[in-house]
C-alpha cells in the first residue's frame, strides 16, 4: 500500500499512474452503486437465476442442453448459499463485481511490479471505464469471469517469460480449464495465448517448449469430459440459434462495439454504427502499434484478434454463432496491451496526454451512458415484475410452451407459483396435467390456472381440448421477452 511519502517521493510518471488507478477505483465503485441499486435483468439473466437456483443433479442433467459451460453457474450457486439473506439478483450483481476487483488487484500487484505504475493506472482505469466493461461488470453472465481468467492467464504468461518456473505454468494452467469452463470464447482467447506463448518459446526459450506441451495437455485432458457435450451443443446451435449472418456491417460492429462508447446494451443482432470517438481510438491503436512494437503488447493483440478470427471463420464454415458480446473475455489482453503500448509514449507528453483524454472522454461518456441504461432497465423490470404478480399472483399453476421462459418464471418473476413446462403437443399435456391429483388438489383449494404462450404451440390446439382460454393483458416492458398469458377456464 501506498503511503502520502511515498507518493510525495514518487516521480511524475508514477504518481500519474497512482492517481489513474484511484480514478478506476472511483469509475468501479459507481459501477458497484448503480449495479447493486438499479437492478434490470433480461432474458439471459433471468436465465442464469434460475438455473443457478437448482439442485446440483439438474444442473448436470439440464445443463448440457445449454450453449455454456457450468463454472459461472457453480461459482454463483456457491454465493447464493453464502448470501442467501440477500435478494438473489443483488447476490448475481456481487459474482459478476468480483473479478472486476479480482483484475484490480493483478494490476496493483503483477502489472505494476512488471510494467510500473503507470501502465498499471491505465490498465485498472480501461478495465474500469472502457466501452462495454461497465455494463458486462453487472451483467448476471459469464462474461466477467471469463475476462477475468484470460486477463490473468495473458499476465501469468509474462511471469513464465521472466521466470519460467513450475508454480507460474500450474498457475496458468489452472486459469486455462478455469477459462475453458467459463465460456467456449474465452477458451478460444486462452488458445489464442497459447499460441503466442508458443511462438515466443521457439524463438527465445526451447527448452520451456516441454512444459508448454504438458500444459497444454493437462488442459485438454480436463476439458475432455465436457468436450462430449459440446458436439451436442454445436448440433443444436446448428440448427436453433439466433444469430444473424455475419456480413461487412457485422465486422465493422465488432470494431465499434470495442472502441465506441456503449450508448444500449447489445442482447440480440443490433449492431454498433461507426462512432467518430470509435474511429479516434483505432487510429490511436494503429499509432501506438507502429511506433513502439513492444513484441508482448502485440502478442496480447494478436491473441485478442483470434477470437473474432475463429468466430467468423467458423460462423461462416457452419452456422452463425459468433456474437459481438463473445470479445468481451479478451478484452483484458486488448487493454494491457494499449496500456503497455501508451505508456512507452509517456516521453512524449503531448501525444500521450492527448491520448489519454481521449480515454477519460470516452470513459466519461460510457459512464453517463451505463447509468442511464441501467437506470432504464431496472425501470423496466420492476414494471413488468409488478404488472405479472398483480394479474397472477401467487399460489397458482402456471404452464409454459417454452423452457427458457418456464425458467426465468418460476426462478424469479413469478416465484411463488406451480410452473409446469412442455415441449410438444402442449395442449394434450396441459389436459392430462389437470386430471392429475395433485394439481386437481390446488384448484381445489383456489388454486387459478394459467397458460403462458410463448409463441411455441399454435393457440387453436387448444380448440379441440374443450379448455377455454382467456387471454389477459399485462405491461411487458423487457425486451426480447414476449410472451401472451391466458388464464384456463378449468
């Protein structure tokens, strides 16, 4: 820690990377505020409560049927039993802060004792403020984790650099599985390290290859078990998923998407338009590339361009399935490098500090910007929470046509409920359902009966059954969310 002689003791250079570190600190801690007070969710959200809420045998039995792997949803089941006193959405806000903090605490320690004050300043304020960070800090996903293992894996890479030993590649390789079981593109970007590393071992340090192999290995010997299901995923992602094709506006959104001030948070195709701030920090990154050159500031680079290399060669390959959102666990590569590459600029202060408004301009603006989103967002919720649990409250037997909208139903916006969920032939299940004694019982005893449409059965089905239906209107404000309810004359 730092005491006020040692920052009156401090060079110039130094003590500006102490105060861009303070003001990270200060952006982070409005990100913890607005996270843990203005509370939106959307459907991915929504999704990773409910899932995250079940027993341990229906996750594994549930979740290879998802398109992620499970470490986020351990790692937030584990939180829900600490702080299971506290709403579950607060305790989904606290897991996705935390390698935010976890990433501060790697730049006070690692990137300062390799790289000085300065780059660790400008690395915690990108990681704190730069466009998209804000929002995926909050974000009830994965995203943050896997930022935060392949941030740690790019670093931990440059401790092998310097010192090779066997603690620094278990360290790695640890961050590596842990990355793998996070999110497919972040072990995608952990790949694009590997790679890297493997380059720079060939050219400077042969004999560490060996271990560069055994760490590999042990990698995607762990990964294995999972790797089965994958297959599986990639069939139904084939097939089902929602992404839209990849064109040249696609492409020029991923650049946009990493340099322009988020202005709404991106859940399905929308894309970025060109910013003029946006095209400022390109050109500021193709500056710096070409006049420092430092050979791991590049490396770090070229790791974070693989993920949309991969992404895109594949979509096009198979099936659209590469998301803008997908680069968000690279991005801690991407801004220790920029951070590397402007810190050797320091000597010429009037590029530097041109730069580095640059940075607090967008920063600044990304920050009104995610305020008042999630400001809007938790608007949103609480109206549409409201405006469900007043037309059907609680106590009730509610069905689905559709899993995911069964799930974020019965996890959080319609809790204190029997839901039921089918996949086909809807409407002949929902007529056996009622004929079981059990749910005869809660009619009995007041219990209403709801029907929740998701688009997934066609509504004349029900013709045929002899059950009337009987739509009824409720505010739905979430995007991306629609759905019809019908209460079931019964």
């Amino acid at each position: 820690m730092y005491k006020l002689d040692d920052f009156k003791n401090s060079s110039n250079e130094e003590k500006l990377g102490i105060s861009l570190f303070i003001i990270g600190i200060i952006f982070l801690l409005i990100t913890t505020y607005i996270g843990f007070t203005k509370i939106g969710l959307w459907y991915d959200e929504l999704y990773s409560i409910a899932f995250s809420q079940l027993p341990i045998s229906e996750m594994l039995e549930i979740g290879p049927k998802d398109v992620h792997p499970l470490l986020f949803y351990l790692i937030f089941k584990v939180f829900i039993k600490i702080f299971s006193f506290l709403d579950i959405a607060v305790v989904g806000r606290l897991v996705s802060l935390i390698p935010i903090y976890l990433i501060g605490i790697l730049s006070i320690t690692k990137v300062k004792k390799n790289f000085g004050m300065l780059t660790a300043g400008l690395f915690f304020l990108c990681i704190s403020m730069m466009p998209q960070l804000m929002l995926y800090s909050v974000e009830i996903r994965m995203y943050s984790w896997g930022l935060f293992f392949v941030t740690a894996s790019f670093i931990y890479i440059y401790e092998i650099y310097n010192d090779p030993s066997l603690k620094n590649w278990i360290i790695l390789t640890i961050l590596t599985i842990c990355s793998a079981y996070t999110h497919y593109f972040s072990a995608v970007a952990s790949f694009g390290l590997y790679l890297v590393l493997l380059i720079y071992l060939i050219k400077n340090n042969r004999e560490q290859i060996k271990y560069w192999l055994m760490s590999a290995l042990i990698s995607v010997i762990a990964f294995i078990p999972w790797a089965f299901i994958v297959f599986g995923q990639i069939s139904y992602i084939e097939s089902k998923y929602w992404i839209a094709p990849i064109t040249v506006k696609t492409l020029i959104s991923y650049v946009y998407f990493v340099l322009s001030p988020a202005t709404i948070f991106i859940q399905s195709n929308e894309l970025v338009s060109p910013t003029i701030l946006g095209s400022i920090m390109l050109i500021i990154f193709l500056y710096l590339i070409y006049k420092v050159r430092d050979k791991y500031a590049i490396g770090g680079i070229i790791a974070f361009l693989i993920v949309p290399i991969i992404g895109v060669v594949v979509s096009q390959i198979t099936h659209p399935f590469f998301h803008q959102r997908f680069l968000i666990p690279a991005l801690g590569c991407l801004w220790l490098s920029f951070s590397i590459l402007l810190t050797k600029v320091y000597e010429n202060k009037k590029v530097f500090y041109i730069i580095l408004a640059v940075i607090l301009i967008i920063g600044l603006i990304g920050c009104v910007n995610f305020i008042n989103i999630q400001n809007q967002d938790a608007i949103d919720t609480q109206i549409e929470y409201d405006s469900l649990n007043k037309v059907v409250g609680s106590g009730n037997v509610i069905f689905n046509d559709f899993f995911p909208t069964y799930f974020e139903l019965q996890g959080y916006l319609l809790k204190n409920n029997h839901h039921l969920s089918f996949n086909d032939n809807i409407s002949a299940h929902i007529v056996d359902a009622l004929k079981d004694p059990g749910i005869r019982g809660e009619i009995a005893n007041g219990a209403k009966v709801y029907y929740i449409d998701g688009g997934y059965e066609d509504i004349n089905s029900f013709n045929s059954t002899g059950l009337t239906l009987h739509e009824i209107s409720f505010n739905q404000t979430l995007k991306n969310n629609t759905f019809k309810i019908y209460r079931i004359d019964v």
